[in-house]
C-alpha cells in the first residue's frame, strides 16, 4: 500500500561447471535444461541489443558487420566446379542426354510407378506428384519387373520414368530414369509430408506449366541432377500459374518445394505452399537405364570414404 514496486524476480546463476546430464531424475533434468536454455536465449538476447545500441551510437564509423561462419561459406572447394564460362562444360551440355529437351526437341512425358503392391500413403503421393509435373501418368505395379516396364515406356514415348519405393507404408526412395539412354539417379526420400499435412497450405494447384527453381547444383554431378530434373517439366512455363518448383540443394540434400506466387500489391509479393513436399538424398548415379546386376555406375555414395568431413560436398 505504500506504492512501492515488487521485487524483481531471482535471476538464475548456474555454476560455471553446471551440467545437466549430472542431474539423475529425468523430469527435474529436463526441467533445469529448460531453465538453462531460457537463460542462454536472453544473456544471447541482450548481448545482440547492446551490440545494435553500439552500433546506432558510432553511427557510420561503425565496423561492418562480421560474416557469420557457416558449414556452406566453409566448404571444402571442390575441383568439379562448374565454370558457367567452361567451353568444355558448354560442350558436354551440348551433346548430353537432356540436349534434345533444352533445344526443345522433345516434350516430356512422365511415367510414375511404384514398388510392387503400394499401400495408401504412397498411392496418394504418387497422386499428388502426378499434379505437380505436368504431362504425367500414375500406373500401379503388379509383379512386373523394371527391366519389362522400361522398353514399354521407350515405345510409348515417355521421356523420364519415376519409381517410388516404400517401407512399412511410408515412401523411402525415389528412382528416376531418363528414358531412352538413361542416365539413372537412385535417392533415397525422407520428410515426406501430404498436402492435408501442411499447415497454412492454398488450394489445389491448376493445371498451368509451373517454373522450375534450381538453387545450389554447383558440381558437374549437381549439374546432371539438376538438368535431370529440369527435364520433367515443359520448357516454357506459364507464368500466369504464379505456381514454382523449387529443387533447393543444401549439403547435399535436395528440399522440394511447390509453391504459388500471391501478389499483395505491386512491390509486395507472399508465397503459398502447395504441396507435396520431400527431401531427397542422392545415393547412384548409373549410366543407361535401370540395371540393378550389370549396371555401370558414373558414381556412388559411399560413406565411410565420402563423408568424412562436415564441410565437403558432392553436389
């Protein structure tokens, strides 16, 4: 009553040696790690405001702000870099695989199948694929071999064939031959989520020509996968769709996003996720079409002689 103010509440100080993994019982464990991680959010919190404050008052005399090292401004350089400016890059583009498409010679005809007797997750996947890529067709395997499928896509006309494998019902791996010289990417899927899945997600995607985003395929063996992708949708995209693929590469793995542009007024634009999304891990790369016994491999992930460092990526 006398108008004075309450006390402060009691700041928590850890010891400097104060382990969590010390404490035996599990709630009060997680309870001191929640409490530690409150206090690093604010003492890291204030150490920003103070730095801004530093800065506001030097003004122009202000030190440029340091870059903050991450795993990708630190990577290992790798001596497959590609050189937009290569002549011998330019070649091989030139004569390759996807040459007839990006001279728009060829439109692409996409066939998605499965691994033998889908369950409901993966047929809905399969489905929700088959309207993100245009000019694609969904058929179910029963029993028939990739080896017999393949020369029946060749005769059809298809261009590329996807295969979505499963395990315990939940799609794993992706396989996507270009057809009819190959070459054969092997991936393995993870973080598959359906459209009914994704929060905040827009209504069903139209059947306009979406645009093609490929971000990060720097290396020569980045460079084929993504003219591999690239290869499945149509040259011209119809931008009247506002809808976009992206196949955004991070550390080697490859995020796919499906978007749609919503423009808020002439300098303001949002983007509305669409769905479906994964990620995906290369894991092959096979010359020719599939052969899983006398296959020639351009190259393997092979982990305990690749991934030996953080910083080295093949993508």
């Amino acid at each position: 009553g006398d108008g004075a103010s309450p006390p402060a509440p009691e700041r928590v100080v850890f010891p400097p040696t104060f382990s969590v993994s010390e404490i035996k019982n599990k709630q009060r464990r997680h309870f001191m790690f929640l409490r530690w991680k409150q206090q690093q959010r604010k003492e890291k919190l204030a150490l920003k405001k103070k730095r801004r404050k530093e800065r506001e008052a030097l003004g122009d005399k202000a030190p440029p702000k340091p870059v903050p090292k991450t795993i990708e401004n630190q990577r290992v350089y790798d001596e497959t870099t590609v050189d937009p400016n290569d002549e011998e890059v330019a070649f091989d583009e030139a004569t390759d695989e996807f040459a007839p498409y990006f001279n728009r010679q060829t439109v692409p005809k996409i066939l998605i199948t499965t691994s033998d007797r889908p369950r409901g997750r993966t047929v809905r996947f399969c489905e929700q694929l088959a309207t993100v890529i245009p000019n694609s067709h969904v058929f179910y395997r029963r029993g028939l071999a990739l080896k017999r499928i393949i020369p029946q896509c060749i005769a059809r006309d298809f261009t590329d064939l996807i295969v979505i494998n499963e395990d315990r019902k939940i799609p794993n791996g992706l396989v996507l031959s270009h057809l009819p010289d190959g070459p054969t990417a092997h991936f393995r899927m993870s973080s598959v989520r359906l459209r009914k899945e994704i929060k905040r997600k827009g209504k069903e995607p139209t059947e306009h020509v979406p645009e093609v985003i490929l971000n990060n395929f720097t290396t020569r063996l980045g460079h084929s996968i993504g003219r591999m992708f690239a290869a499945l949708f149509p040259h011209d995209p119809q931008f009247i769709g506002r809808q976009v693929a992206t196949f955004h590469n991070q550390r080697d793995y490859i995020f796919f996003r499906f978007h749609r542009y919503i423009f808020k007024s002439e300098k303001k634009v949002g983007i509305q996720e669409l769905g479906p999304r994964f990620t995906l891990k290369l894991r092959s790369l096979q010359k020719g079409t599939f052969d899983s016994k006398f296959g020639e491999y351009e190259w393997i992930h092979k982990r305990r002689e690749m991934d030996t460092s953080r910083r080295k990526f093949h993508l």
